[in-house]
C-alpha cells in the first residue's frame, strides 16, 4: 500500500509536539535544529550532526568546470586541477594507493570489511583505481566500503568527459554513471559487485560531515586526503578535521595526501598520526603518508548520546549467524543485506512469505517533496533513490522481471499545493533524474491519460509486486527460509538468540532482527512500543479496453499501477483502529470514487463497476506516531530509564552516558505506505550497524528512526 494519504490528514494524527517541532523535549532527544529567531542553548549545540531542519530544500550546487588545452578539468571555485596534467592516474596510485600500502595491506586486512575514507570525490578517479586494484586481488579479499565526501559534485556530463582519458577504467566508469546519484543534499548509498564493494556518497560541506561520522566511532583504515591545495580550499585543511579524521580512524588506520604544507603535517601530528614525507609525484617534490599512533579522546558530548551504544565501543568480529523474523519487505531486504556480507541468515515467518501488509498485488515505489527540509522528507528521499536504484539492479540481473514483478515506468504524482509546486518546479530543474513538476495536459505523455490536477513526476519511480521482491530477495545461498512457523518466541542464552516456533522448532543464532510489523510489539522488550494499527483494503479492477491505457504508476489520493495479468491494483483505504478483516464493498466503493476523481476520463468507465464483483484485499499497515520507519538497536529498557532519567527535570541538559542497548537484538518496522521505497535502505543502516560499518545516513537521521527515540521523548515529557 505504498501511497500515503494526503499528508495533511497524515499530519492532523500526529501528537501536535511531534508534528510542530516546536516542543523542546523533541529538540534535546533528536538533532533538531531550533527556530531561527530562538538562539540555541549552548549546551545543544548541533554541530556534531549534518542538520537542516527546516532550511529550505534546495539541490546541492554542482562543481563548475573549466577545461585545460590537454582536456583535463579545472575547477572554476577553486582555480585548481582535479588531477596531475601529466599522468592523473599515475598520480593517484603513486600518492594514495602506494601511499596507503592499499594492496598489501587489503590483503592483510584483519576483518571482513576494509573502509577507505576520502575528503574530495572530485573526478571518483582515487575510487576507480582503488576499485580496481580491489579487483585484482582475488577473492581472500576483504569487502571494500568506500566513503567519501564532496560538497560540489560533478554533474554527469562532466563526470563523463572528465573520465574519458583512461579507456582502461571504462567499465567501472560505466557503473558508477548508471549509479551516479543526482544533486541530492544528503547521504547516498551506491551498491556494486553483489554488495562487495559499497561507495558512500556524502554530498555535504567536510566541516560538518567528518565530525558526524567520527561521533559514530572508528570505521576507516586508510584515507584519501585529496581536496583542493591548502591554498585554494583551506577549508579542506584544518585541525578540527584532522582530529575528526583520527577519531574515525580504525587501529593502524594510515593516511595518504598530495601536500606536504607544513600546517598539515604538524596538524596530522597533533592529532595522533605519525607523519613522513615521501617523494611527490612528478614535478612535485614531496608529498604526505603516514599512520595512526595515538586516536585523540572523542570529543565531550555536544547532545545527549543516548543512540550510541555502550557496548559498541569495543571491537567485536562480524557475527557469522543472523536470525530475522518477519518475510515481509524489511525482513526480506534486510535479510539480503546481510547475507551480501557473508552472513547465514534464518529468515522465519508465522506464515507466508510476505503474507501480511507486503501482500499486496501491485505497489507503487513512493515519495514525497517538500520546500523545506525535514528528517521526514530527507529520509524519505534518499531512501527512494536507493531503493529505485536496487530495483533497477533486480530488473538487469534478472532477478525481477518486467511486467510481472513491475515495471520501473515512473510515476505521476498529484499535488493541491499551487505555491509548493511553483517554487519546486524551479529547483527540481537541477534534479532531472529526480521528478519535475508537470501540469495534466503534460503529464498525458508520460501516464497515458491526463490527470484531474498538476503533480510531480518521478522518471525513476514505477511499480513492483512486493511478494515478488521478497521472494527474489530471499533467494541467496546465505538465505534459509522458513514459513508457516506459527507464533514465535525469542528469548538470550549466553552467546545466541534462540527463536521457538509453537512447533518447537528451536534456531539459534548471534543476532536476531525483528521485522514483524504491528506484531512487533509482541515480542518481549518491546511491547513499550508506540505502534499503529492502519487497515488498508486494495482492489482488483479489471483492465478495461475502452478506455486509454494507463502508461506509469499514478498516485492521487490513493494509487494505481498500469494492469498486470489483465487487472489493476488500486487503493488504499486509511483506517486506524480498525481491525476488520473482511474485504468490504464499501471500501471498494470508496477506492473507486477517489479514482474516478483523479482520472475524469475514466468516470463513466469506473461508475459502471459492479463493486460486488471486485476483488481485494485487506493489509494492516504498521505506522510510527511520527511516519518515521522505526529501525536501529533495541534499547533495554529499564537502563534508558534510570540513565536518562534526569531529562524529566531538565529535557534540555545534555547526560554525556551512552545508550544501554540488548545485545545483538534489532528491529526494523514501521514502514507504513512506504516499504518499497523505505524497507532497502533500513535494511543497509541495521547491516552497516551490525558489521560495525559507516552508516549511510547522517547522525541525524539515524537518530530519528532509532527505537529509543520514543523513550527519550517520553523521559523528557516526564511522561514514564
């Protein structure tokens, strides 16, 4: 069911502190910025999160290019080079591979994942080779999570012609431009080699990215240093950020850079490196290596850490075993995320596979738009553009096929709003591959028939038939499914999770997932949680001929996808605290008629519906208070309660204790209308959580899907 109603009603169920922001106990729980006409409190500074908080939502501003004689880019901001003239790959393998000792020491990588972390994605050349080399080195290889932040990234055309000059990389080149995210401000997760090889993508200012990532612990072994010479971008070059870029650093971590400023060199040593320098490349006399000695003292807590665990701290081995309970889409893509990195999976279901709210027939992949920023709307778009990309993936390998399992045709998207659909068709210009704005006579090229009102629409988006991604999704070596288990139990021994299904089938397992939607609640230390129950009746309508052929996916305030086997999905109800599972004529009715409205020239046709011969069915979404997914460690809950028990007097005050988080339990659910588009970038947050890998998400936003937010937000409304 993945349209949610018009946001509006969406709001209105909303507690009114959550949904204005205004409540101060929600700005000391989460990483919310404060009102700009209402200075922050000193003791909340923001600082240590990329955060936008309702700053208006605009696209990143792209690098613009100047090109030399011998066609190489030169960047107009800085009045710099991105590569040697001379040799650009040369360059990069002499001072950064060479620099770090990459190949030698990727084969001696001591765990399964090994992080190279770069400032400056620039041309993505230092990746390509790094890429490259990875390749050549057969498989005792460790897996390559490479991590890199950029705040003007190159537009595509340019990244194309930048890169033309080594045919060699051609077929690398070829991937990372299909994968090429648009000039969307945030975090971006880029997927290759059957997850082997993961780049992460941070379009955001390095002042504020490095430091949000080092605030999650050590996760990189080699770095990149490659921003613009001091001189142009000292920016780039400062201690905060060599001090950032130790805390962030695993033990040994080592350190490459063109430069050898001297400011750089005594501020990497001041920062726990030991620094040499080295012969440069070509004309250059000298350049920068070095390695971690001494990791500085993570800085003194800015806000309250109440999402890091306290366990974390210490290195652990990837767990070699995961139980997941739940088939449907979050533990079905979360369960692949796993198994990408070698992890066997027991992937367990009272029922079918994708039997409750993933069930339905045909889903459209969804987003929303917004003019300002929110956690809300950023999430919502980077986890759509993630999950459009591993769709489009699913449908080239063949593991999804066009027609029955979906079809990644776009879709259209109606919007009321006038005044938000004026100022985003001006700066969605920037974003082709992300939606544009059309009115109804345009949209007809696109949908195949014209709509009632204006809209966005979405080139990427489509539809899919969720049962048919969880079914390819659950198909991996690494993936044992079983189903129809009836009710089960999980409960700690010393070293495992222990699943029991009513049968006594008994699984064990080091980690253990819950995915199980409004059942979630169900389980044993989480019964505290504030899920909703939203019943949601879809309806089978028979393809009619007499009437234009619907192109693309169409949202208005329901939903309808182009027919499959001669039949269209449509729907969806929207009914909370209704646990009626029967499919209804009235519900049919009502879909119809919310239809018929959207598409005036199909009325007649609707209208003459005999609704009692339609079929259906009824799911029960499962919904957060806030329409966040709810994903991330499950905190003990009695521990949260006594450790932050002092934000009941004083929400504002930061209590620099980290979380106490159950060992190895996590939950991933709460997807409501949205799973397609939101379950496979949850899925990546808890696998990157659980092989202690660099989140793809900012601190903020993972912040504000953890389980124990709740806990924090009642502490500070001294409501438990």
């Amino acid at each position: 069911m993945p349209c949610l109603p018009r946001l509006k009603r969406a709001a209105s169920l909303l507690p009114q502190a959550v949904a204005s922001n205004e409540n101060p106990a929600i700005k000391a729980g989460l990483c919310y910025a404060v009102r700009r006409d209402e200075p922050p409190p000193q003791q909340h500074s923001t600082r240590l999160c990329v955060n936008r908080e309702n700053e208006p939502w605009t696209p990143v501003t792209p690098a613009r290019l100047d090109w030399t004689d011998n066609g190489d880019p030169l960047s107009e901001i800085f009045g710099d080079v991105y590569y040697s003239g001379e040799d650009g790959a040369a360059e990069s393998r002499h001072v950064f591979l060479d620099g770090n000792r990459l190949g030698e020491r990727l084969m001696e990588a001591r765990g399964p994942t090994f992080g190279v972390g770069e400032t400056g994605f620039g041309t993505g050349l230092n990746f390509l080779l790094t890429w490259q080399l990875w390749r050549q080195l057969g498989p005792q290889r460790p897996r390559l999570h490479y991590l890199s932040v950029e705040k003007f990234p190159l537009q595509r055309d340019d990244l194309t012609r930048a890169l033309s000059n080594w045919p060699e990389l051609a077929p690398l080149v070829t991937q990372l431009l299909q994968h090429w995210p648009d000039l969307l401000p945030g975090q971006h997760r880029l997927v290759f080699e059957d997850g082997q090889v993961i780049l992460d993508l941070w379009w955001e200012d390095v002042g504020a990215a490095l430091p949000d990532i080092a605030s999650r612990g050590p996760t990189i072994d080699a770095w990149f240093l490659d921003g613009f010479a001091p001189a142009r971008n000292d920016a780039m070059w400062q201690p905060a950020l060599y001090t950032a870029i130790a805390q962030a650093s695993r033990d040994d971590a080592t350190f490459a850079t063109f430069t050898a400023a001297g400011h750089v060199r005594r501020g990497l040593q001041a920062s726990g490196f030991k620094v040499e320098k080295v012969p440069g490349f070509g004309r250059k006399r000298e350049c920068l290596r070095g390695q971690l000695e001494t990791r500085p003292a993570p800085s003194p807590a800015q806000l309250t850490p109440w999402d890091l665990s306290k366990a974390s701290a210490a290195p652990t081995p990837q767990p070699r075993t995961a139980i997941i309970i739940g088939a449907g889409l979050a533990g079905c893509t979360t369960a692949a995320a796993l198994a990408q990195r070698g992890i066997q999976v027991s992937l367990l279901d009272s029922g079918p596979l994708a039997g409750e709210a993933s069930g339905n027939d045909q889903g459209i992949l969804y987003t929303r738009l917004s003019r300002r920023h929110s956690v809300l709307t950023d999430f919502a778009l980077q986890s759509f553009t993630f999950a459009a990309a591993m769709y489009r993936s699913m449908f080239a390998l063949g593991l999804l096929r066009e027609g029955d399992d979906g079809a990644l045709c776009g879709s259209f998207h109606q919007h009321r709003n006038a005044e938000d659909l004026a100022v985003l068709r001006k700066r969605l210009q920037a974003l082709p591959q992300l939606a544009a704005v059309l009115e109804p006579d345009a949209a007809v090229s696109h949908l195949g028939v014209k709509p009632s009102e204006p809209g966005y629409w979405f080139p990427r988006s489509g539809w899919l038939r969720p049962p048919g991604v969880c079914a390819a999704l659950a198909n991996h070596p690494n993936i044992t499914l079983t189903e129809h288990c009836g009710a089960l139990s999980l409960a700690r021994d010393d070293q495992h999770w222990v699943a029991t299904s009513v049968q006594g089938a008994v699984t064990k397992a080091e980690v253990a997932i819950i995915c199980t939607g409004v059942a979630t609640h169900q389980f044993a230390g989480l019964e505290w949680l504030p899920l909703q129950s939203i019943r949601g009746q879809t309806s089978l309508v028979p393809e009619n001929p007499a009437v234009t052929a619907l192109t693309a996916g169409f949202c208005h305030e329901g939903y309808i996808a182009p027919a499959r086997q001669g039949r269209h999905c449509i729907g969806a109800t929207f009914n909370l605290k209704d646990d009626d599972r029967d499919v209804r004529d009235a519900d049919h009715l009502h879909n119809l008629r919310r239809l018929a409205a959207a598409l005036p020239e199909w009325r007649d046709a609707i209208y003459a519906i005999d609704v009692g011969t339609l079929e259906g069915r009824v799911g029960f979404r499962c919904a957060s208070p806030d329409y966040l997914p709810i994903a991330g460690p499950v905190p003990d809950f009695d521990a949260f309660l006594h450790n932050y028990a002092g934000l009941r007097k004083n929400a504002r005050q930061v209590i620099p204790d980290h979380g106490s988080y159950m060992r190895d339990l996590y939950v991933n659910t709460a997807h409501g209308s949205r799973g397609l588009s939101s379950a496979p970038l949850t899925a990546q947050v808890l696998a990157s959580m659980v092989c202690r890998e660099a989140v793809p998400l900012s601190r903020e936003l993972q912040r504000a899907l953890a389980p124990a937010r709740f806990l924090i937000r009642d502490l500070a409304r001294n409501r438990i």
